[in-house]
C-alpha cells in the first residue's frame, strides 16, 4: 500500500442489527469450586447498528451507535468523520458497496465537500 502523503485514509464498515440483549434472571450464586452459571434465555430490548473508522496510519478508531441503519445514519456518521480530520488534508475513505453509501443524498454530500474520496471493495470481498 502506498496512500498519499497529504491524506487521511480511514476503512469504514457497519455491524447492522446488534442484538442489546440482558439475561431474564441475574448470575446465579456462586459455591466455593462452582463455576459461574447464568439463565440460558434473554429478554431482547432492540437493536442497534455500529459504524467505525479505521485509521490506517495510526490505528485509532472512530465509532457511533445508530437505531437504525440508513444511508442518513451513514451520512451522519462521514459528517463526524468530516468535522473530526484536519481541514487540511485529503480524506480517503476505504468501504464496502452497501447501498447506504451511493444514495442520491450520499453523492450530493460529497459533491460539496471533494476533499472526501470514496473507495469501494469489490463486492463480495470480505
């Protein structure tokens, strides 16, 4: 790899439909030599989506929690990623081909702000 001296080059992927799950009961008592035991059933409260940033050079990582997991969520999230890189530099975005990330919302995004260069996977290549 060889990215650009004057840029910020970041990998960004989503985990969709996290279950926030909690145990029906507590964790059960222990006895001295027990090992720990816990209720097999949960009480599920919702989901959740993950999005995250990678950055390559340094590896630190950006992230943010969504309900829901649409291309607004997705913008939302590169707005962070946007206010959060210095102005200065480039910002190349490794990703994959989700919907989400070619919306017509999406595209008018990067239009007004072409520091941002999107780069795709191919499909299929995780």
């Amino acid at each position: 790899m060889n990215p650009p001296n004057n840029a910020v080059v970041l990998s960004v992927d989503e985990k969709t439909q996290i279950q926030a799950l909690d145990r029906t009961q507590p964790m059960l008592q222990l006895k001295l030599g027990q090992v720990e035991r816990r209720t097999h059933d949960y009480k599920r409260n919702a989901t959740t989506s993950l999005y995250a940033a990678f950055n390559v050079l340094t590896g630190e990582v950006m992230g943010k929690m969504t309900s829901r997991h649409r291309a607004k969520e997705f913008l939302e999230f590169m707005r962070q990623i946007e206010r959060s890189t210095p102005k200065d530099l480039d910002l190349h975005v490794i990703l994959d081909n989700s919907s989400t990330h070619k919306t017509a919302e999406v595209n008018a995004w990067l239009e007004k702000h072409p520091r941002i260069k999107l780069h795709f996977t191919p499909t299929s290549a995780s």
